[in-house]
C-alpha cells in the first residue's frame, strides 16, 4: 500500500514568517514553554519550588553571531516525549495547547540545534544526544543513546545561528528587547502559582523571574470568574506596574489575551484610558491579563494570532473588563472623569442640541479617557441620534392611530398630548439652539446695514466673512482640471429671504461655474461671488420648481442701462428653459413648461431700480414690489428692500424669539 510522504522542508518553508520582534522570538520562546511545562509536569504542585529553567541568549546589532541556551530540570525525554518529538503535528500536548509545531518554528528560524537529554526509563537513567537538521528524511542526526548515572533527568536545547530569512531580520539585536518580549509573553506564568525558577542571562545581565516580576509590579487584583454569555468563563488579573514594563512596548497601558499560558496579543487602551502614567509619582502603568477556554480554543497552532476578528477583542474589552479596569483605577480614573466632564459642560455650553440629559449621563456615554473635544462631541451626537430615532418612533407609533376611522376630537387632542410628551428637554434644547442662530443671524445682518448708512464709502461689509457667510447660497470649491465646477453648500441663511429657501439647495449661476472657481482663487474680493449675479436653489431634483435669488450691494443707486435687475433675471429664466445649462455637478438643467419660477432681487429700492420697478405691483405691506409674467414662464419677481428683508425676517421668527426668551436687544449691543 502506497502512502503520501511527506516534505518537511516544504512543511516548514510554508509556515508564517515573523512580521516583528515578537513574533522572531517566538521559537525561542516555545523551548522555554516547553521547559515551564515540563517542570510542571515532573514537579506537579511543587514546581515553584524546586522546578529550574535556565535561558542563556548572546545577541548583536550585526547577528551574526546568535546563540541560545534553554535547559531544565523536567521529564526529559522519555519514551512518551520521545515519540511526540519524533512526530509532526503531535496532540501530545493538547490538553494544554500544544500544537505540535514549535519544534518546526526552531528548523526555520536556526540554523544549527543540538539537543542534550537525560530521563528516567524502565531500565534506569537515560542519556540521549542528536542534531535536530532541516532535511527531508534524516531530522534526527548524530544521535548517541547511554546509559548514564545523572543526578536527574533535565532536557537542554542550544540553538546557533539564525538563518537567512524574515526571522534573522526581526531578531533582536539589543538585549533588553529579549528581556521585555519575555516579560509579556509569559507574565501570565510569572504571576501565576505553578512557575518554576528561571534564570534568564542575556549577555552581561541576568534576571531570575518570577522575583524579577514582583519587584515590579506594586498591585494585583485577580477576578477569578467572569461569566459571559458569548466568551464563557473568563479570568482577569490587573495589575499596577512601573512603567518599565511598558518600555519596549508601543503604548504604556494594555490588555493581553493569553491562549494556553501564551501572549497571543497584547491591546494598548491608551485612548481608551487616557491616561499616559499615574500614580504619586508619575511612574506606573496599568496591564491586565485575559485568559479562558474561549481564547485557548479560537488561537493558530503556532500561537501568534487569535481565530476570530479584532471586534471581538473589542467586546472583551469594552464588556468584560472595562468595568472591572475602571473600578481597579478608580483614583486616577476619578481625575481623568473631572477633567472629561468640565469639558462635556463646555461643549454642551456651545452646543446645545448634544445636551440631551445632566452631565454625568452624558459623560457615561462618553469613553472614560476621552478628552478630545470634537471625539467627545461625535459620542454625545451619536447618543443623539439614537434617541431621537428612538423618539421618533414613538411619535409615529402614536400618531398611527390618527389614521383610524373613528377618530375624534377628543383623541386628536390625546394624540398630540403624548406626541408632545416623546419629544424630551434635549429637543427642545436643539430647537433653541436653531431659534438662537436666527437671531444672532438677523442682529448681525442689521449691523451691516447700519454700517452701510454711516458711511457709504466704507465697502468692508461686504468681505465675504460678513455677508457671503451668512446668506451666499454656496461655497465654491475648485476641482482641477477641465471639470472646474461649483459644489453647492451644506448650508446658508437664505430664509431670511424667504421660508421657502430654508432647505434649498444652490445648483445653478448666470455666469459659468469655471469663471466662479477662478473668481475665488483670484485676488479679487469674494463679493462678486454674491452680488450683481442670480443664484438659482431648488428643493428637490424635480423641475416642478426653481427659485432665484439675486442680491445687489446695500445701499446701491447707481445702475447701468444693462444691469435692469428684471431682464437679468427673465434671461436666465430662458438660459434655463433652454436646456443649454449644466448644474454644478456637471449635469444638464432639464426643465419643463410646468416649472414655477420664484424670482427674488434683494436691493435698496432708490434710485434707477425704483424707476425700472414703478409699475410693478406693491406686496400686501406695500413696501416690496412684484411682477408677474403675462407670458414666458410662470412665476413671479419680487424685489425686497434690505430693511424690508431685515423687518419681515425678524416678524416671521417673532413668536420662535418670543417663547425662547431672546425678544430683546441686539446679542451686538454693547451694554
């Protein structure tokens, strides 16, 4: 019977390479894992006590000459570990994670491994020599078996030369790297009670861990259990360290999740936390340990990545141990939440529509280390939106029942009672925040005005950050290239002309949209974006209506026979009917002989413009005038003086200044 054979050379040449320092190390640290557990299982619950493991690493800038030393006092390799040694892909150890690949992470990252060992067999104490070699048959080479009379069984793995690939150029050139990668990867043993000795030399220095651990970490909590619907039983252990423990690390504060005894990431929640260090003197960092069935069964067999997306490292953190950190840290935390709130109380201060309860319901919504202003901003928004949809859906749960037949006054009034009662204070707050813009808008407006008649000489008011950001209808943004072209605004004042320009949007302009671009890169003053020319803004892509606007300069007398603000106008109505035009988007202006045009000219009415408009009608107030088309188009042209705009503005949002208590004088005045 014929079987597959298989390659190791490919096996091996195929497995993940190092993609940084910790993942380079990770053969290195598999011999030590291996060693942990061995100790543990020869020494059982005394291990801490008479379990040895013993690392020696000799490491350089250039690399070139990098040995490593892993020995211990454990099984050894007996008959049993023999066999799994021996064999690929062994579930010797699979009760506590193994994945029978760590053997086969050393023929790729060294070059040369030599393996020394003693056990006890049946017929005595054993000694077993051998060359562990990358070839396709023969990995086990050189190997002298004696019986021998040690004192007792230890296994002893050296390790010389890296080879040449992804492992030589993430290795550690620098000592201290090998100490801090070790010092994560295995602090969940260090801190645990089954750890034997390890005496770990890395060039001129030595540590013994676990002492090496405590004489750095001042404070322990361990939560024992965790109960989780989605994870199982978890286990948390936080702990207060210097901030040595960070050196190394990109981050000061973490999370590690740790898979069968192994660091198989490790999370900064620096942002979360917000904090840099803490403690009296400036000096400490916080780390935690994360472990469960859950991680030890979604982990690669080589131990360095989990089997599931970041987001669900993201739920342990924001689900299981977030609560737990913050109560751990409460004293740092509880200054951090003092700074967080002061500025929760400024942004609502400016904002008020994100004020949608007190200030600590707001800050619950609000990540605990957060003090970026706009983050905090975009927190508290998005709370908004999901109360307002929350909101809304009362409202149409309730006013579904208006559309009943037996409808009557009585549950009308009902309806609109507890319609009334779903819209919440945060509400009201936006509405006040919106009644407030109006007013400031109108009194800002009335103080160019005023400007205009002291001196007629003075043209400051119209920079474009007095009038064009208030009332022009679009910003212009230049786009390069032939397609220059006019993006219309996300906003603008334009009810101060007429309600029904409120949600309009800017798609159109008597002159071409490039000449508009060029204008607003030119040194010329940004008012002729706004002046002398007609805006068109519509509400919907639907042609059934089209509203334009023109503003000429406050205060204005002196016209040119061509610049009759009528047949500006009505020549653009026929440029538009024509079909020959383009939005600002490039796409063609398609009308229909139903479209209404609603023509508004924004202009002291003195001078020429009063004679060009004498045989307009009058508005019903009988200070604006108004001209109604016989033939053309449909619509009409209304010209409004800038007091008249001003006056009628302030009347329409009256009873809004009324109720929100702003009826008085100017947000300008002085005193």
């Amino acid at each position: 019977m014929t079987s597959l054979r298989p390659n190791l050379v490919k096996r091996i040449a195929r497995l993940p390479k190092p993609a940084n320092v910790a993942d380079a190390l990770q053969p290195l640290f598999e011999a030590i894992s291996n060693a942990i557990h061995s100790t543990q299982a020869r020494f059982l619950e005394t291990v801490a006590a008479e379990g040895r493991v013993t690392v020696t690493v000799q490491t350089d800038r250039k690399k070139e000459a990098v040995t490593a030393i892993v020995e211990d006092n454990g099984l050894g390799l007996n008959e049993k570990n023999w066999e799994a040694f021996i064999t690929t892909d062994t579930d010797n150890k699979i009760e506590i994670g193994g994945k029978g690949v760590g053997r086969l992470m050393w023929l790729d990252c060294f070059a040369d491994i030599r393996v020394d060992t003693a056990s006890t067999e049946a017929t005595g104490m054993q000694r077993r020599t051998f060359n562990f070699v990358l070839d396709v048959d023969n990995q086990i080479q050189n190997e002298v078996i004696e019986a021998t009379a040690p004192r007792e069984p230890y296994f002893l793995v050296e390790f010389k030369g890296l080879r040449t690939n992804e492992y030589r150029d993430k290795w550690p050139g620098r000592g201290n790297y090998v100490f801090q990668h070790l010092t994560s990867h295995f602090l969940p043993t260090f801190i645990g009670k089954r750890c034997p000795e390890i005496k770990v030399h890395v060039g001129d220095e030595t540590r013994t861990y676990p002492q090496a651990i405590n004489e750095i970490v001042h404070r322990t909590q361990t939560m024992e259990s965790l109960p989780t619907e989605e994870f199982g039983d978890l286990k948390l252990t936080m702990m207060e360290c210097e901030k040595i423990a960070s050196a190394d690390l990109k981050g000061s504060h973490f999370i590690h999740f740790i898979a069968h005894d192994r660091t198989v990431h490790s999370q900064s929640i620096d942002g979360k936390l917000g904090l840099k260090y803490f403690g009296p003197g400036d000096n400490l960092v916080f780390h935690a340990i994360l472990t469960g069935s859950f991680l030890d069964k979604h982990v690669n067999q080589e131990r360095t990545k989990f089997l599931f997306e970041d987001a669900v490292l993201e739920r342990m953190i924001n689900d299981v141990c977030w609560p737990h950190v913050e109560t751990f840290l409460a004293e740092p935390m509880a200054k951090l939440k003092g700074e967080q709130k002061a500025k929760i109380e400024s942004i609502t201060a400016t904002y008020p529509s994100v004020a949608f309860g007190d200030v600590d319901e707001l800050q619950d919504k609000v990540p605990s280390g957060e003090l970026k202003e706009d983050a905090i901003y975009g927190h508290l928004s998005r709370e908004r939106f999901r109360r307002d949809e929350r909101q809304a859906e009362k409202i149409r749960t309730v006013l579904t029942r208006l559309k009943d037949d037996d409808v009557s006054a009585e549950s009308f009034v009902s309806a609109i009672k507890e319609a009334g009662k779903a819209i919440e204070e945060a509400e009201q707050r936006s509405l006040a925040e919106y009644v407030v813009r109006r007013k400031v808008v109108l009194d800002f407006i009335a103080i160019l005005l005023e400007k205009v008649k002291d001196d007629v000489r003075d043209s400051t008011y119209q920079r474009e950050d007095v009038l064009h950001s208030f009332i022009c209808p679009m910003r212009v943004s230049t786009i390069t290239g032939a397609g220059k072209k006019v993006e219309p605004a996300a906003s603008h004042d334009l009810w101060i002309v007429d309600e029904r320009l409120a949600f309009a949007q800017y798609f159109s302009s008597d002159v071409e949209f490039s000449a508009l671009a060029e204008k607003a890169e030119s040194d010329e003053r940004p008012d002729i974006l706004i002046f002398d020319h007609v805006h068109g803004l519509r509400q919907t892509d639907h042609p059934s209506k089209v509203l334009l606007v023109e503003f000429k300069r406050p205060g204005r007398t002196n016209y040119t026979d061509d610049e009759n603000p009528q047949l500006q106008v009505e020549k653009y109505v026929r440029r538009l009917q024509s079909g020959s035009l383009t939005d600002v988007r490039g796409r063609p202006i398609q009308l229909d002989q139903n479209t209404i045009f609603y023509c508004f000219i924004v202009a002291d009415i003195v001078g020429k413009l009063a004679d060009w408009t004498y045989s307009w009608q009058r508005t019903a107030d009988g200070r604006g005038r108004i001209h109604r088309p016989n033939n053309g188009y449909r619509g009409s042209i209304e010209l409004i003086g800038w007091d008249d705009l001003l006056k009628d503005a302030r009347e329409r949002n009256q009873a809004f200044f009324d109720k929100a208590g702003i009826t008085g004088k100017s947000f300008f005045s002085a005193d």
